[in-house]
C-alpha cells in the first residue's frame, strides 16, 4: 500500500505559496497571546489617532490618543490633533507624534 | 505605582514643530512665580475632590513599612528611598512621603504639585482598565508596567513644560524606571513612548487626563505659576 504524506497532498509550488500567508495569519492571531514577536521594539507607528509603540516583547501598544489631545491655553476644541510621523530631532530619531491641527500630515510625514 | 522626584532638566526649545506661540521665549526666560504652600494644600483638595481619592502618611502606614521591608529583602529598593522618597498608588488611596503644603528638601512644593498629578494619572489608568486588568497588567507583566510607568511620567513633562516653557529628558525620565523590576528593553521603549509624547508637548499638546484637569485648575487658581503668564501670553 503506498503510503501519502499530507506534503505530496499539495503541489510544490501550492505549499510555497500558502506558506507564508498562512504563517503570517497565525502569527496575527497568536500575537494577543504574546508568542509571535510582530514588531521591533521601540518601533512606532500610527493606527488611526492612535501613536503606537513596539513593546520590549514586540506587541504594539498604544501610548497616545490623538484625538483627545488638547491644545494647552486654547479653547476646549481648536479640530482634531492627528498621529503623524516625524523627523529625528534633538529628542529622539524619528519616530511618530500627535501634531496640531493646524499641521500638515501626508505620507511622507509632518509638513 | 510608585515615582521619585525628578533630577533633570533639558534647555528649551525644539526644532521641526516649533510653534509661532513660542517665539517669545528668550534664551533666559523669566522666572515663573515661587508655588505657595495654600496653592499646594487646595490642589491637593481638589484633585482628591475630583478623583475621590485619600492621602495616607507613607513612612508611618504599617502595610507601607512591611512592603519596604520585602522589596529591601528583594532588593528591589532599599527602606529609605521607598518610604521617604517615593510616592505609592494603590487603588485610590495615594501613600505620601510628605505632607502636601509643608516643603522638605525632598519634596519642594512645586514637586508636590507634579507628584500628585502624576499619581493621580495612576487612578485615570485603573479607572480606564478596571482595577483587576489594570493590576494583574501592572504587577505581572513588565512591558506593560513601562508603560503605565512612561505615561504618568507623561504628566511630569506636560507640567513642567505648562511651568518653564521647558522639556524634561525623556531618557532622564526613563532611567528613573529602573526600581521597578524592569528589563533594560523595556526602559528603552518607555523612553520611545517618551519621545513621541515630548514632541507633542513641545507642540502645545496636552496628553493624559490627569493633567488635563490639572491645568484647568492651575489656569483658574494659579495661571501665575505658568511660564507663559510671566511672558505675557495665555495660560
């Protein structure tokens, strides 16, 4: 009786390129669990009004709301501050922040 | 839950995002107005007002000494630095090394303001999470705590920026989180977490919640304690 591994189920060509589709939804859904490390830490990034920052065991974590930040000596509402990417600078490498309304925020950062 | 004064302090102004609002500064501001010892004592009044919270004498409160002594036996932290230097939020009650109101050489008055704004960001937090997720997340997981560590310290840059027009060192504030039992990784990414959050300060943002009703009160009570009442601007 010949015996069929689930490896010569699939074509060569089909198993190379479900790999990494498949690897990559696993490690998306195990990543609430801790075990696939999906980002660098000290990384940052934008999700919507959200400023995110890789933690020290790669899981994204939000540090900044945008959206509820105020701007200090104004009035309550002056429009939306929004989470952008910014140049190094004296503080840091760049990186990613909340700017003013009143800033310009396109794909290749602050303007 | 617990924070020690800060030490350091870096120069003025910015680059990229620097504000019109800002322009005014000069190379040697002036000096905002001395913190009184009845603006210290009403602050604290009404910030436990707002977030019902109570204050207990740390170096005297028994379950406070007998932590000491396990953290010193860990050697986490010794006696002293925990119960004379550090403040400590559990719940909503706020265990302080001083008596808000009465300056020591420790803990100035200006830093009395900061220390209650900063663990006051400790009850936003567990307000926002619920008391047992934020705990377990705070006692069990390090990554987490940096964090929860790196926004409070939040309000130490907002507020000292509101007082001298000034940036507080995000790495300086970052290696004050090495009593808590993290790893050098995760003082990293609270500095990070820093950094993003002392540029949106530099760009007149306020942040975290705390000291957003802080300096709705300071702007009302005291607007002189802020560096841009003395520069003849808003406060």
């Amino acid at each position: 009786m010949t015996h069929i591994t689930k490896r010569e189920l699939l074509p060569s060509r089909a198993r190379s390129s479900l790999f990494p589709p498949l690897f990559t939804s696993l490690c998306i859904l195990l990543s609430a669990c801790g075990p696939c490390a999906l980002c660098t830490p000290q990384q940052t990034r934008c999700v919507g009004s959200f400023v995110e920052v890789c933690d020290a065991d790669g899981r994204w974590r939000s540090t900044e709301d945008c959206a509820a930040i105020i701007t200090e000596g104004s009035g309550p509402w002056e429009g939306a501050w929004k989470c952008c990417s910014v140049p190094a600078d004296e503080l840091g490498p760049e990186g990613h922040s909340c700017v003013p309304p009143e800033l310009t925020c396109d794909g290749g950062g602050v303007r | 839950m617990s924070s020690q004064k800060p030490s350091t302090f870096e120069s003025p102004l910015p680059s990229s995002q620097r504000s019109s609002k800002r322009s005014s500064l000069t190379s040697q501001p002036q000096r905002p107005a001395p913190v009184t010892s009845e603006q210290v004592k009403a602050f604290w009044e009404a910030m436990q007002a707002r977030y019902g919270t109570q204050t207990v004498d740390k170096p005297s409160a028994p379950e406070m000494r007998l932590l000491a002594y396990v953290l010193a036996r860990m050697g986490v932290t010794d006696r002293e630095t925990f119960l004379e230097l550090e403040s400590t939020t559990i719940g909503r009650r706020i265990y302080l090394p001083f008596t808000p109101g009465i300056a020591t050489p420790q803990h100035s008055l200006w830093s009395q303001i900061v220390t209650c704004v900063r663990e006051h960001q400790h009850v936003e937090q567990r307000d926002r999470e619920g008391a047992w997720r934020f705990t377990a997340r705070y006692l069990g997981d390090r990554a987490a705590r940096a964090l929860y560590k790196a926004d409070a310290y939040t309000c130490e840059l907002e507020l000292h920026y509101w007082r001298t027009g000034a940036l507080l060192k995000p790495r300086a504030l970052a290696e004050r989180l090495k009593g808590y039992g993290l790893r050098d990784a995760d003082l990293n990414v609270a500095e990070a977490a820093l950094i993003a959050a002392a540029r949106t300060v530099r760009a007149g943002g306020v942040i975290t919640s705390a000291t957003k009703v802080a300096l709705t009160w300071l702007r009302k009570h005291a607007p002189e304690l802020g560096f841009k009442h003395t520069q003849g601007g808003e406060t």
